[in-house]
C-alpha cells in the first residue's frame, strides 16, 4: 500500500532529524512491503528565507493531500526579531488550524534502557512509566475571550484589569473525548479525567460530557482527577496514569510535567490528530540551534513521532511497534547519542543512529 508524507523539515536539526526517521520509514517499507513517498516543503525559518512568508500556500496544500505530516522543528535566532506573524512559530500554529488539529496526544514514557534519566526516586520509577496525554488543543482559555482594560492614571490609582475566558461547547469536549476512548481502548481501558470540577463550569460541563459518552465506551473505566491533584499524583505514583484527557490549558502543563519525569526531551515524540485519520508528527523539542549542522542530535523523538504516525494514522500496529523494539533495543546495548550518554556508552551523531535503529527494524523476527 502507498502512504503519501508531506515532510517539513524546518530549521536547525530539523531537517537532521526528519533524515533519519526517513531512514526508518524505508525500513518499514522494505520489511513490511509497504511504500512510503516523501515530499518536502517548506515552513518555518526556511520558508520565510525561500518565499518571504512561514507557511505558504503550496506547504499546506501539499500537507492536506497527504496521508500524513512528519515535522522536525522551526526557529531559531536569525528570524527572531521579525513581527510575530512572520515568525517561523505562526507557521505552525498555522498549519495546525489549517488542517483542524484539536488532539494534541503526547506519550511520556519511561524506555528500559533509559532508567537512569528519570528523575524521581528508583521506587517509584520502578514501577514503570506508560502515560499518553490527550489535550484539546483549540479550545479552552488560550482561545478564548480575552481583554485587557487600561485604569491606569486614575486619581484613585491603578485600576487596570485583564481577563481570559475558558469556553468549552459539548461538542468540542465529544471529539476531544472520543479520541481519548479511542486510544484507551488499544491500551490499558482506563481514562483519568482531569479538571477544576469544583471550581469550574466548563470543567463540570467536561466531566458530565466525558461520562455521557461512557455509555458508548462501557468496556472503558473512567476515573475524574482534579488538576491540582493530577500534578502531585504524576510525581508520587505516575504508574496510576495510562490516558490522561484534559484540556488545552491543563494539558499544556500536564504533558510538560509527565514528559520531565521521563527524562530527556530528545526522546520525547508527539503527535496533533483532527477528524480524520490525517496528523501532524513532531518531536516536542525545538530546532536545538546550538547543535545544528554537527550531527549531533537526537533523532530518536522524531524516530518515535514516526512509530506514533503508523499506528495512529495509517492502523499499522504492528510496525508502530517493532520501531519502537527497535529504539529500545539499539538503546540497550548502550549506543547513544551525546544527550543521553551514560557510564560506557558507545556515543553516536544522528545519521548514525538512525541507521543503527533502521538496521535492527531490518534484522527482527
Ligand atoms: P530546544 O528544544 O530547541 O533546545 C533546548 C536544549 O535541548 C538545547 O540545549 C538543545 O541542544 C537540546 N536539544 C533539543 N533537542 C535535542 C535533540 N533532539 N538532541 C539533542 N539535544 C537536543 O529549545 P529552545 O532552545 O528553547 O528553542 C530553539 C528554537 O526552537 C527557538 O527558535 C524556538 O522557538 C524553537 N522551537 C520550536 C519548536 C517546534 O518547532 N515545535 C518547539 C520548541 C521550540
């Protein structure tokens, strides 16, 4: 079968990383007897080099005409001081309104290999770390009603005022929610609900919204958590999480956290799903420009983004996981790339290891 992939490889390692999982795509296809075409476009700092805008027209018509979208990472100091809209980051909030991405779904996991890089007590950690967290991504307070209103120079002092509002139709929460049972029950069938119920309406709208549409899920146990709690029980006993639905505001910090507790953000994939089964894949770091050009990058988030985009955009399961075994196993023997170095490891550049992982999905049962 063919699966056409837009690539936007981007700025800085970006395109370093987008080459490498590109290596493991071919893998797949040559194993698996699947046939995967790239097209490269531009966005980003590269786009408004070549074309003078961020995302331009041709970028997102070539995006919606794919099967899928891989993207490495855009920015980066030489377009700093251009006016927001020209800057590399509108290109992506761009094309995720224009392809109507509201599920942010970001998988924190603790990989075997990688023990040593989380940060929380070998007890807990020990009892292993397997989240996704499943964020509505253009709705809530970020979206919002918002206004500042200037009192200041008043005689009786400054009396300036500001607010945002967080809005959520039902909706809204049914697809972001839909997606949440979806991808619980491939895992564990539990869902952990997270908001300000006892505060908040939208969030007693949320929970009513998330319960109603148990009825179509029964097989799957749907557990409510208010966010203060969520964040203390993501450090003291994270083995409680499997699929974390929350929304765009306490997703935001809720997958920082529970990514910070896996350890390195080179490892880090994720990926922003719409109605159908087109998505966008990306690592969640950025363009790392510190490290550009020096074959030094991590591609092994990219390289999971991949695994992310074949289980959940094109339902090939199987392949999904034997990129991941074969991340794990490379990893295993103690090959690493230099952020991630251990005691003994065999230290390897990006192109490296995207070869090493494409060899391993090549030489598995
Ligand atoms: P960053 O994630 O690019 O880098 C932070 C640190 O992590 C750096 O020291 C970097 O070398 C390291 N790092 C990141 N990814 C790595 C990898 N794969 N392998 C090894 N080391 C890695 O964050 P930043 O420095 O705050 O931002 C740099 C640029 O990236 C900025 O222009 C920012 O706007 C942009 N950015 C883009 C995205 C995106 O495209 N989605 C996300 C975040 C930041």
């Amino acid at each position: 079968m063919e699966y056409k992939i837009a690539v936007i490889d981007g700025d800085g390692i970006g395109p370093e990383v987008c080459a490498a999982a590109l290596q493991v795509f071919d893998a797949v296809g040559k194993k698996y007897r699947h046939d995967f075409r790239f097209e490269h476009v531009l966005m980003g700092g590269a786009a408004i080099d070549k074309t003078g805008v961020p995302l331009p027209k041709t970028t997102v018509d070539i995006c919606k005409k794919s099967n899928s979208v891989l993207l490495g990472a855009v920015g980066g100091p030489k377009w700093d001081g251009l006016p927001g809209h020209l800057r590399p980051e509108a290109g992506l909030l761009g094309i995720r309104k224009a392809l109507n991405l509201y599920a942010n779904i970001r998988p924190a996991v603790l990989l075997n290999a990688l023990k040593k890089t989380c940060p929380l007590r070998a007890d807990i950690r020990d009892n292993g770390i397997n989240i996704i967290v499943v964020r509505e991504l253009t709705g809530g307070i970020y979206f919002g009603k918002r206004k500042t209103v200037d009192k200041s120079g008043g005689a009786d002092g400054d009396k300036t005022y500001a607010y945002d509002t967080e809005k959520y139709s039902v909706d809204e929460i049914k697809r972001i929610a839909v997606k949440a049972y979806e991808i619980a029950s491939k895992r564990q069938k539990k869902i952990i609900s997270v908001d300000k119920a006892n505060v908040l309406d939208s969030s007693r709208l949320w929970r009513k919204t998330v319960h109603e549409l148990n009825a179509e899920y029964p097989d799957i146990e749907v557990v409510d958590m208010l966010v203060d709690n969520a964040a203390m029980q993501l450090v003291k006993n994270p083995s409680q999480f499997d699929v974390v639905l929350t929304s765009n505001m306490f997703g935001d910090i809720l997958s920082d956290e529970a990514a910070m507790i896996t350890g390195s953000i080179g490892i880090l994939a994720s990926a922003s799903l719409g109605g159908g089964n087109l998505g966008l894949y990306e690592p969640i770091h950025g363009s790392a420009p510190d490290i550009a050009g020096q074959d030094k990058a991590n591609p092994v988030a990219t390289i999971l983004s991949a695994a992310m985009m074949l289980g959940m955009s094109f339902g090939l399961d199987r392949e999904s996981a034997a990129v991941e075994a074969a991340v794990n196993s490379v990893l295993e023997k103690n090959i690493r790339t230099a952020d991630i170095k251990e005691a003994g490891s065999t230290v390897v550049g990006c192109k490296e290891m995207g070869t090493l992982i494409a060899e391993e999905i090549l030489k598995a049962h």
